[in-house]
C-alpha cells in the first residue's frame, strides 16, 4: 500500500521536473548571429609626395646679339653695328617642380640676372669720318617652364637633359651715344675728338625665351640634391629708349651660355590621417 502510493508522488516529481527544464529552456535566448567582419581603415592618402623645391646660382656668358635696326629710306645704304658686345652676368633664380615618374619631372622657373654693360659702335661714313658708340646696361629676367629627363643614377650621380619655354624681359638703363669725330666737324661742329654724350631713355621689351640643358645631380640625402648645369637660353631682343634725335639701340637675337649651381629639395612623402571608420559596437 506505501510502495503504490510512492508512485504518483514520482511521477508527479518526474513531470514537475520535464516541465521546469522546458520552461527554462523557452526562456534561453536564441544563438547570436556572428559579427560582422572588421571595417578595414583605408591606406594613408600621402601629401607632398613628388614635389620639389630649388634654388640656383647663376653666370651668364652672353653671345653676341644682330643688329635690329629697321632700315632708313633717307639712307638706305647705312652700315650696320659693328663690334657688338655684352658683358657677363651673375644671377640667381629659384623655382617649384614635380616628379611625374622616376625619369621625368618638370619644374617652372624664375631666374634674374644682374645688370651689365652692352655696347655697339655704328657710323654713317663706315668710320671714316667719325663713329659712334652706343652703349647702357642690360639685365634679363626669365621664366621658364622645363621638362627633364633623367637617364639613370648611378654611385648617387644622376645625369639628365631637359628644354624650356617661356618669356624674357630685356631691361636696359644708363643708356648714351657718344659721337667721336676723326675729321674736324664731321658733325657739323668745329673740331675733332669725342663729343658729350646724348642720353636715351631706358627701356623694358619682354620676348618668347627658350632653353636647352644638360647637367649632373648628386644625391646628398634627406631630400636633398646638388644640381650642377649648362644651360643654352635665347632671351630675345634689347632695345633702348630714344634720345632727343629719335634714335635709339635696337638689338635682336641675345643668347647665353649659362653655367649654373644650386640646390633641390624634393619633399617626402607626408601621411595623411584618416578618420576613425565607423565602428558598429562604438568601441
């Protein structure tokens, strides 16, 4: 009689237990979905990478200019300049460039050279009676922009050829004709010898320039490079203002032989930081 009643007591147990496991079971949450794959930080964006500074020393040996004067046609047989020359120059310049690859770049430049004496004699009588010196001084502006080619490195050494185009601006001051006769009165003046000198105005012409280079560069570290180049440059044309005759110095086809020295800066490459990208879980 005790053992028959156990029984319902066990299997009330029996079921009160299945009945607590299936409700916590109900209560478990379900399985988390898997996170989502890690947000990958784009690559630093570099500023300044390929771009160069320089700066240069120049010596400007000047050939010798042609003579521009327009013909007279109340002496069309008039000789032309003789004797033609212009001084040397030192000057400096600087400029901006950028490193397309690792052969090729290309930069704009401003180069200015100082102030030198120019001077050409002309005479009517073919310097028989007399002559005339016509004389000022000169100096050249010029911006240029060039593209390089760099054929190879070698022990840090970089050889490269490179042409520009661009302007000149010719300025002349301090300008004069000074006539000296051989013959008495050969000016309409009593006597022979050097006259006063007649003043003319000074004067500014800009005309298209262009260069041709060749030159050497050493590699000094951290950015920086000695440059060492000859450069050919066609400036253009002189001219000087008149003076009270209305004559003044017409010049063309002024070049340079240029040796020059300087320095190039070329900036690394400078990272970029992003912004933290978006993270789901805020942390």
């Amino acid at each position: 009689m005790v053992a028959s009643a156990r029984l319902p007591v066990c299997a009330l147990i029996a079921l009160a237990g299945s009945l607590h496991q299936a409700g916590a079971a109900d209560l478990l949450p379900t399985a988390l979905p898997p996170p989502p794959p890690p947000v990958e930080a784009p690559p630093p964006v570099e500023i300044g990478s390929g771009w160069y500074l320089r700066g240069d020393f120049t010596h400007a040996s000047y050939g010798r200019p042609r003579d521009d004067t327009p013909p007279d046609p109340s002496d069309p047989n008039r000789p032309p300049y003789v004797g033609l020359r212009v001084g040397d120059a030192g000057g400096y310049g600087g400029g901006v460039g950028y490193r397309v690859n690792p052969w090729l770049r290309i930069d704009a430049t401003i180069d200015q050279r100082g102030p030198t004496r120019f001077s050409a004699f002309s005479s009517r009588s073919n310097f028989e009676t007399g002559g005339n010196i016509e004389t000022g001084r000169a100096d050249a502006l010029t911006a240029l922009v060039n593209v390089y080619a760099d054929l190879g490195t070698w022990w840090g050494l970089t050889p490269y050829i490179g042409a520009g185009v661009g302007v000149a601006d010719i300025g002349t001051t301090r300008n004069y004709t000074q006539t000296s006769c051989f013959l008495d009165a050969c000016d309409g003046s009593p006597g022979t010898g050097p006259r006063d000198p007649v003043p003319r105005g000074k004067r500014s012409v800009t005309s298209l320039a262009w260069a041709l280079t060749a030159g050497l560069s050493y590699d000094l570290g951290y950015g920086l490079s000695l440059d060492a180049s000859y450069r050919y440059v066609d400036l253009g044309k002189l001219r000087t203002g008149v003076d009270a005759y209305g004559y003044g110095t017409r010049l063309k086809d002024l070049t340079a032989n240029e040796f020059r020295i300087g320095l190039r800066y070329a900036f690394a490459g400078l990272p970029h930081l992003a912004a933290n990208p978006y993270n789901p879980y805020g942390n």
